[in-house]
C-alpha cells in the first residue's frame, strides 16, 4: 500500500509541477526549455496509467463477494456496474475496481415522464439537485461498522448532465480535483471499517447532512447521511464500492454483493423494501442469519443513464 501511496503523490506532483511551468512560462520567463516543461505531465500519464491498471490480484473473479446489507431503500437503477466489466469505472484507482453507481428511479404513474430527469444534449446545461429524487435520500450503514472517515463540507453543485457540462466536468473541472487529491474526486464521504480489513466507501454525499463521524460505532441498517451531489459527479447519486484499506490512494478493490438484491447491471432497477435498523438489529441478534434481510430486493429492468463516478 505504501508504494501505491507513493506513486498517488508523486503523481499529483508532477502535475502541479507542469501546471506552475506553465504559468510562469505565460505570465513570466519560462523556467526550462519549451520541451522539458511537458516532461512532468508526461511523467504523471505514465504513473497514472500505471495506477489506473494496477488492481487486484483477485480483480478476474477469484475472491469471493462479501456480502453486505444494501445501503439505501425505495427503486433505485445501477450505473457503471461490476456486474459488466471489471474494473467498474474503467480505473483501479481510490479502490474502485468493483465500485458502482446508483440513481433514484421512483415509479410514475402511465403516461408521466420519469421523476428522474434525463440527460440532455444542450439544454438546460445544468440543474438543481432538487429537481434529481436521489438527492437527499438517506444513505445506510450496510453492516455493524466502525466509522473512521467522514467529511461532508464540500458543497452540492448543480447537475453535469448535459453535453457542455459533461465536457467541463472531464476536461476541465475533473482534472482539477484530480490533481488536487481523492477528497476532492469523492466529495463528502464516510468510510466505515467492517472489519477483516474490509472498508466501505459512501461517496458524493450531501453537505451538512452526515449524522456520524469517525470514531462512532454503527449497526446495520443506520441512517448516516443523505445522498447528495458534491465531488466528481455528474448529479446527485451514490457511489459505493468497497475497498482492502481506509485510505483510498493506497487501497485496492474488494467485490461486494448486497443481501437480497446482488449485483444489479447497467440499467437495471432494483427495489429495496424499507426495514426500522432497530428491527434488524434484533433479527441479527436473535439468530445471527447470514440471509438477514434477503427478501427485502426486488430487481427489474430499467434505463440507462449518465452519472459521474468517483473516478
């Protein structure tokens, strides 16, 4: 892990590096010959190719799934899923290998457009997150944890679905936070230790709405706090993924699977019934079943869409 670490920082180096090249060379006299200030970007796409093919041993299938309780109730559909390629995101890097997306996707009536906006090609550019059902959704503990990260006061920013914003979100705004480290890819976050060195990672959170911070213990099934829209993202969703350490520079990827819903595709649409964390709570007491809560998901089909991962 430490040299994962390592190479993380050093990559981001090299970027601030070329980009304070740049701007000396624009706003004053260029520091290096024209050819060698492009030589710490050429540096940090080497490094960052390397970390972004760099997973898991296990990343073909090999270590099996834990399995976890789903962390959110209602109709929700998957996006960039593990169920479809492995890694998820395209990139091994912030231990997403198995991670996935999930937007609201509440039931209308015949004839009613879909509650969740879709994307656009030029307008509106953006929107308010309050327009997204996800936002604001609460977000649950999957297992008894231990929470040792947990940030949320980064703001909510308007949506990313639409071509324009899309194409600020990636060629700009994206390699920003990029280089400005993984807070600012994840946005608002906690990150729970299940034990056996497994860690879950809740990302894009909604501003000033968590209800823990590290150090507290949680039990299955606890509200911890609310989906939102902040971090690299294209509009309010959760991004869940679970991870071999705490740190997500230095972590690598461990596959999951939810209790009674597994782990739905690309566009698919999964219902999780509603259960009080008390009453689970004490199912788990009383008789420690491994299938605890597993009628609770309903999977159908659904639509595809465009969000923003952690990546």
């Amino acid at each position: 892990m430490f040299v994962r670490k390592a190479m993380m920082v050093l990559y981001r180096v090299c970027w601030l590096v070329f980009v304070a090249l740049v701007l000396v060379g624009v706003l004053a006299e260029p520091l290096l010959p024209f050819g060698l200030t492009f030589v710490p970007a050429a540096l940090a796409v080497v490094i960052g190719f390397t970390l972004s093919r760099s997973g898991p041993k296990e990343a073909l299938g090999d270590r099996p799934a834990v399995e976890v309780d789903p962390p959110v109730t209602g109709r929700w559909s998957a996006l960039n899923s593990p169920a479809d390629k492995v890694p998820s995101h395209g990139t091994h890097v912030y231990g997403q290998t198995y991670a996935i997306d999930i937007v609201a996707e509440p039931e209308t009536g015949d004839g009613e457009p879909p509650a969740r906006p879709p994307f656009r090609l030029f307008w509106p550019v953006a929107r308010r997150n309050r327009d997204f059902p996800a936002f604001g959704a609460p977000l649950l503990a999957v297992a008894d944890a231990t929470v040792v990260r947990a940030s949320d006061g980064q703001r909510d920013h308007l949506s990313r679905n639409s071509l324009p914003a899309l194409a600020y979100l990636m060629l700009i705004e994206g390699a920003v936070r990029d280089m400005l480290g993984a807070r600012r890819i994840i946005g608002n976050h906690v990150i729970l230790d299940l034990g056996e060195g497994t860690y879950a990672v809740y990302a894009h959170i909604r501003r000033g709405s968590l209800t823990v911070k590290a150090g507290d213990t949680v039990r299955a099934g606890q509200e911890i706090g609310r989906v939102g829209n902040s971090g690299n993202t294209t509009e309010p969703h959760l991004h869940f993924h679970l991870m071999d350490g705490p740190d997500p520079d230095a972590a690598r990827g461990v596959p999951f699977t939810w209790r009674g819903v597994g782990v739905p595709g690309n566009g698919e649409t999964f219902t999780v019934d509603a259960v009080e964390a008390g009453d689970a709570v004490k199912a788990e007491d009383a008789v420690k079943a491994p299938d605890r809560a597993g009628d609770r998901g309903v999977r159908d089909g659904g639509r595809p869409g465009v969000v923003g991962g952690a990546g």
